[in-house]
C-alpha cells in the first residue's frame, strides 16, 4: 500500500514515450498504484538517454513507483486480458494516436460499459477531433505548431531547441491535473469522464502573452537568444574567466541595487535607465556597461557580490553544478534510490512539496514485464496455467 494524497487510486498507463509515462509517473509520486502496460519489446523511452549495464537509466526515473506488466495489445487475447482488469482501474491514461483504442475496441463508451465510473486521460499530438486530430505527432511537432519553438534561439538563427522532451513535459503535468480534478469531481457526483489534452494546445497556453497582443495590434514574438524582452538588464553576461553569469535586475528597486554592487550608484538615477521603460529603451548601451563590469571579474566572485547585494543572479547550472549544490541537497531534490539490477541510482526528487501528503519515491523503475505475472494474478485473477498458456503465445512477457 503506498501513501501520498493519491493513495487508494489505481491507474492504469498504456502511453509511450514521455506525455503518457510522465503524467503517470506524477500520479505515481503522489500515492496512486499505477500499472504500465509496456509491448514485449519495451517503451521505446528504454531506448532513449543512457544506459548502465543494460538498464535504461531514463526509464529507471520515469518509470519509477510502477507495476510494469508486458502485454501484446495488438494481440485480442492481449486486449481481452486488459478488458478483465479494468474493473480495478480508477483511472486508464493513453496516449495513442486517436482512434487507437476505438479500432481495438477499448473506446471510452466501450470502458465505460465495463467500469462506468472510470476516467480516460488521452494525450495526443492535436486532440482527439478537429481537422489534424489523425495527423502523427510527436512532442516537438506540437512544439513547433504551438509557436514556442519560434521563441527558441537566437534572432539570427533558426529556432533552436530545448534538449529535453519539452512539450511532452507540459502535456504531462497537465493530464495529471486534469486527471486529479476528474477525481474530485467523481468524489462529488460519482461520475467518471474522458480528458482531452492535446500537446500542440498544452505548449500553447505558454504563448498566452502573445495571444491578446496579437488579437489587438498585430505584434508577433519571436527569438531573443538569452534576453527576456522589455525587461532590461534580463541576460547572461560574459566573465572574465570565459564563463557567463545571468542577471535579473528587472525591477527599478533591483537594478539600483545592481548598480550599488557595480560600485556605479549613480547609474541607477541616469535618466537612461532609472526606469524600467528607459532601460527596455536603452538596453544595448546599459547591456555593455553591464558587460564591462562582468569581464573585470570570475564567475565566483560575481555570484559572491550579487548574491550580498540580493540581485537575482546565477551561474546557467550544469548537472556537475547540480550534483556538488547544496542547496540541492538539502531540498532532497537528489534521491539516492536502491536498484535491484544496477545497484544505488539518483533520481530527480518529488515536486511539489506537501507539508501533510508528501509524495515519494517507492521504487526505481522495473525491467519489462517485471510484475506481469503478480498483476495478471492479483488484476485479472488469472491462473498459472493461463499465465504460462499466454507467455507461450507471445501474449505476455515475464521480464
């Protein structure tokens, strides 16, 4: 039995890649009894990042805290077994192409029909109708339909992007939302009901600012490379030791403190840039008074002076970085987790945190098909001749 507010609901993962994994593995974090249904071959996520001796080290992170049963759902006696367990499920989150399920006859009328109280979660490239709702689509794409991707990079380059599964990270967090307010909508009337997240639509409610102003003056945003517009000084600045520092001193009360560490006081009431309307006027010039002062120092030293003067500023952190901070440490934002096959594993710690129901780390992730024999047993009330029966066919893997 886990604890964490989400104690008590079982989930049922039948994603790939990240959206899907990652949506669960919040729920997971948070108390809920998740169960991946994973191919015989593995989530192709087992075949991204780094390996260790043979174990995927991403799915050990965004697997973690999950019964992983292997299932051939392409197979209807893979299909039927899922069908028998669904009266144990609370909750089922896919991320399929849409029309998926509904050729495999698990459509969400189909799964009300077994468990009617249960609530779908589908994450997909463009939503589940509307003229693009076939199309394939990966995270990136979504990225670049959404217009984020355009506010990637430098101005004089073409967009760039984020190193990581960005999109499918903000489609996560909100299907895991979604899915606890259905939650709690069903503690209130009893009814389940089908979510709807769309990863082009979840990277573009990040582009909100841009929406109104667009709609009212025509105004486009586009790449700034490392500054944030209209709010100068909002940059990184080159050091003297070849590093860069990025500081924030935004707000008129900041940026008068900045110029007192600068030793400049008398910068902070220069008609060009007391204000914050006057510095976004003049941000090239301020920009090289600023770059002037940084390449005189080392990185440290410049963190030590803008720390004392309480100026927003920062070294861009590498994971090396990371791994020696203490702040890091003492947040427990690095958990050392046993591994039954590679031994002690860090992962990424629990976020948010909860004062009365925080969320954990159980267990790291699980090879394929680790648990497929106690789920199929527990969940589906099969027997061990069936289970041996299904393995010969190619039905199920055993890990």
């Amino acid at each position: 039995m886990s604890a964490g507010p989400l104690a008590g609901y079982r989930v049922l993962e039948l994603g790939s890649t990240a959206a899907g994994p990652f949506c669960t593995r919040l729920l997971a974090d948070f108390g809920a009894d998740v169960v991946k249904i994973e191919p015989p071959e593995g989530d192709p996520i087992r075949h991204l990042g780094e390996q260790y001796e043979g174990k995927s080290l991403y799915a050990a992170t965004i697997a973690r805290n999950k019964l992983i049963a292997s299932i051939d759902l392409r197979h209807p006696d893979g299909r039927a077994l899922l069908q028998r367990m669904l009266p144990a499920f609370d909750v089922v989150v896919e991320n399929f192409r849409p029309g998926t399920l509904e050729c495999w006859g698990l459509s969400y009328e189909a799964m009300c029909e077994i468990r009617p109280e249960i609530i779908l979660t589908r994450i997909s490239g463009y939503g589940q109708d509307g003229p693009y709702a076939g199309r394939p689509g990966y995270g990136v794409i979504g990225e670049a339909v959404s217009g984020l991707r355009e506010m990637i990079g430098d101005p004089d380059r073409p967009p760039a992007r984020v190193a990581v599964p960005l999109t499918d990270y903000i489609a996560g967090v909100y299907s895991a939302f979604g899915t606890t307010m259905a939650l709690l909508h069903r503690e209130r009337t009893g009814k389940g009901q089908c979510i709807d997240t769309a990863l082009s639509e979840s990277a573009f409610t990040f582009m909100e600012s841009f929406v109104p102003a667009y709609g009212k003056l025509g105004k486009m945003g586009t790449r700034t490379g490392p500054r944030m517009p209209n709010s100068a000084p909002n940059t990184l600045y080159p050091t003297r030791d070849g590093k860069h520092i990025l500081i924030a001193a935004l707000a008129d009360s900041i940026f008068r403190r900045l110029c007192g560490a600068m030793e400049q006081p008398d910068l902070g009431e220069h008609p060009l840039y007391s204000t914050q309307a006057a510095r976004n006027a003049n941000e090239a010039g301020l920009d090289d008074i600023i770059i002037a002062w940084t390449l005189g120092k080392d990185l440290l030293e410049l963190e030590h002076i803008l720390q004392r003067a309480e100026v927003p500023a920062s070294r861009v952190f590498t994971m090396q970085d990371i791994f020696a901070d203490p702040h890091y440490a003492a947040r427990q934002m690095l958990q050392r987790v046993e591994d039954e096959d590679i031994g002690e594993v860090t992962l990424a710690g629990v976020v948010p945190r909860m004062s009365a129901t925080p969320g954990a780390i159980r267990w790291s992730g699980h090879r394929i098909g680790q648990d497929t024999v106690i789920v199929l047993r527990e969940l589906a009330q099969a027997t061990d001749v069936e289970i041996a029966q299904l393995k010969g066919a190619g039905v199920i893997h055993c890990g």
